[in-house]
C-alpha cells in the first residue's frame, strides 16, 4: 500500500484503492473506491466531498440494489443483514 502521510487534498478526484492515508485532509474532494485493493483512513478528515463506487465496487452495490428491490421481502432481509453485521463488525470474507 502506498503511504500518504499528512497531505492536503484539495477540489481533486483521489483513487482510494491500495492507499493508506494517515492525518489527510480532504477538501471539495471525490473519493473514489473500487474495490480493487485495501484502504486504510487513519485520523483524516473530510470536507464536503463525495464517496463514489466505481468498477467492481459499483457492480456490487448496483446487486445488492437489485436484491433489495427486486427480490421482495427476502431480499431486503438480506440486504438489511449484511449492513447490520458491517455495523456489528461480524462480516465474513
């Protein structure tokens, strides 16, 4: 993972994937994330910036999407379990 230790980020699109940030400060930013390698957000802060899901890490929320609003009850309960173990900290790989 590459370090990024006290930047400044500012009004700039930054790549989340395979970055450990350390103490950044993220300004006017979007946030992009993939899904393609670790992140680390250790001690940052963030300033009217926007998430975005993008490649494979878009693919999964456009499913669990699906499977909420297509998949009737059970697919909510699905959907709705999987973010209360993230909450929980108990998700499985």
């Amino acid at each position: 993972m590459i370090k990024n230790i006290k930047n400044t980020y500012v009004g700039t699109k930054v790549r989340l994937d395979n970055n450990d940030f350390t103490e950044c400060s993220f300004t006017n930013c979007i946030l992009e994330f993939a899904g393609e390698g670790p992140v680390s957000l250790n001690k940052c802060s963030f300033a009217n910036c926007q998430w975005a899901f993008v490649g494979p890490a878009q693919t999964t929320m456009q499913f669990l999407q699906s499977m909420y609003h297509g998949m009737g009850d059970g697919g909510r309960a699905i959907v709705e379990g999987t973010f209360e173990n993230i909450k929980r900290g108990t998700t499985k790989a």
